[in-house]
C-alpha cells in the first residue's frame, strides 16, 4: 500500500466517479482503476461497486474510508511538524570578504532573515583564499570570492563586476587630465598588506604595465586607508562601492588613468560540487541572483 493508492480511493469515495477522479489527479481512468484494485487485492475485500455511472463504496469499502482519511491527514500533518522542525534546526554559512559582507550583503541579509527567521544565520568574514578553503572543506555551504577558485575544484557563479577606483584626499590639484601611469610610480601608495587578494589582483595591474610603485603604507583596514588618504598620506586602489558615499560627500576623489582601461573585479559566488544542495542554499543563491541578475551567467550546479 502506498499512499498515492489512499489518496486515489479517498477522492473516489468523495465524487463516486471514475472518470472525475482521473481528471483531478491527471491520470487516465486504467491507472484510477489499476490502484483500486491493486487495494482491493491487498484488502482482500471488494471495496467499490459501479451502478450504472455512480460508483459506490462497499460495506468494506465504508469502513476503510474514515481510516484512509486519517492516515492521509497524519501524514500531512508529520509533513507540517517536520517542516517546522527543520525551520527551527536549518543553519546557512556563507564566507565572504569584509567589504562584501559590509557593502554586498545587508539588504541581501535582511530580505532573508525576514523570510526564514528561524534560521540561523552565520556569516564568516575572511579573505578570497580563506573562504575557498572552508567551502572545500565542507566548513562553510557558500563562498562569495573575488579571487578565481581552483579551476574544477568548485562550482562557480560569477555575480558582479566592482569597479577599483584610484583614490586621492580632496587636496589633490583638481585636473580633468587622466594621470599617466608613469606619474603614479612617483606617488606614495597606501595599501592591503600583501599576500591579501585585493592586493595581488592590484600587484597584477602593476606587473601587466611594468610599474614599480612606491608603497608607503599597508594596511589591513578599508576604513584605515581611507583615513590615511585623508590626511595625505597617498592615493589607494579601493571599490568604487567602498568609497562611494565619500566621494559624493566631497571627502575624497578619484582620479582617472591615462594609458589603462578601468579595473574592475568580479565576484564569484562559489560551493562544493560535492555538498548536499539544501533549501536554504537555493533560497539564499535565488536572493543573490534577484539582486545581481544583470551580471549573473551559468549555473551553480546544484
């Protein structure tokens, strides 16, 4: 007995016919009859009999039909018990880098938190090389990374493009003329620490145009850089989306490159081909793509 077989006799308990059950539960009229009587056969008792087009239930068939219902009923409401189970014990972790979780995420958060909020939530901050790690490992469900994933080793989802602006303080000379690459040499330059990948992805511009910059600072802090710019200390690479809100306050401006097309660098959202796709994955990926579907290709594969 399974439970599709109840289901079929309950609903032809109900409308005592054949044919109007086999439309309700898009079947043919053969495979109704097939399931009452493989029931029939499994009862040992004849449960339904035609009259003419009304189909009627035996005494047998009567006395089934209050336990047929119950069972469907228990079963729908296990069905609502574990759902709510699974709502109070469903856990989503997500690693990402601070200025993703800072300038990426919150409305994204927010949105799902409102909808799933008895599931918990965590979120690790680390950088592009840290994330891959824990999402190789099984530590984390997803990645959101800005640096490229070991190729084959995981699922990857490209999501956006943050455009890297050079940042000066606002006493820099106002000039509409690009600055030329040889010029930014002679500049002092305020920096992520290296071995960082906001770092190695700037280490690569230089290499790419043969530029040996003058490094006065490194600092592992957005905000840090910021305030160093400030106060004069140098210009800094920094997303345009990090430093946003500054340059429409007037608090510091960007400075356009001659010789150099725009930096931009794309974020990947990343998960084990092996891992289990769970609910609140797909959920939180469904989030990501709503908010950046535009740049969104490909498939995460779960």
């Amino acid at each position: 007995m399974n439970f599709s077989t109840l289901k079929t006799f309950v609903l032809l308990a109900q409308n005592g016919s054949f044919s109007k059950t086999a439309r309700t539960l898009h079947l043919s009229q053969p495979a109704v009859s097939h399931q009452i009587k493989l029931l029939e056969e499994e009862m040992k008792q004849a449960l339904v009999e035609r009259k003419g087009r009304i189909t009627q239930l035996t005494t047998a068939g009567q006395l089934l039909l209050p336990y047929a219902q119950r069972i469907l009923s228990l079963l729908a409401e296990s069905k609502t018990a574990l759902s709510e189970l699974e709502d109070e014990g469903r856990k989503l972790s997500i690693g990402a880098g601070t200025t993703t979780i800072i300038f990426r995420l919150p409305d994204l958060i927010q949105n799902f938190k409102a909808r799933f909020p008895k599931v918990e939530l965590v979120i690790k901050a680390g950088s592009s090389k840290e994330v891959t790690e824990l999402v190789l490992n099984g530590s984390l469900d997803l990645g959101l990374i800005t640096t490229p994933a070991p190729p084959g080793a995981l699922k990857s989802l490209p999501l956006y493009e943050d455009e890297i602006l050079l940042i000066a303080p606002v006493s820099w000379p106002q000039s509409q003329t690009p600055l030329p690459l040889r010029e930014l040499e002679k500049q002092p330059l305020i920096l992520f620490p290296r071995g960082s990948g906001f770092r190695d992805f700037i280490e690569l511009f230089f290499r790419t145009h043969g530029l040996h910059p003058k490094v006065v600072l490194e600092l592992d802090s957005m905000e840090g850089i910021k305030q160093m710019i400030r106060i004069g200390m140098g210009l800094s690479f920094l997303p345009q989306v990090a430093v946003a809100k500054e340059i429409y306050a007037e608090e510091l401006i960007s400075l356009p490159l001659a010789e150099a097309d725009g930096l931009y660098r794309t974020t990947h959202l990343i998960a084990s081909p092996d891992k289990f796709w769970t609910t609140m994955m797909t959920e939180f990926t469904t989030l990501l793509k709503a908010k950046f579907g535009p740049a969104a290709t490909g498939q995460t594969g779960h």
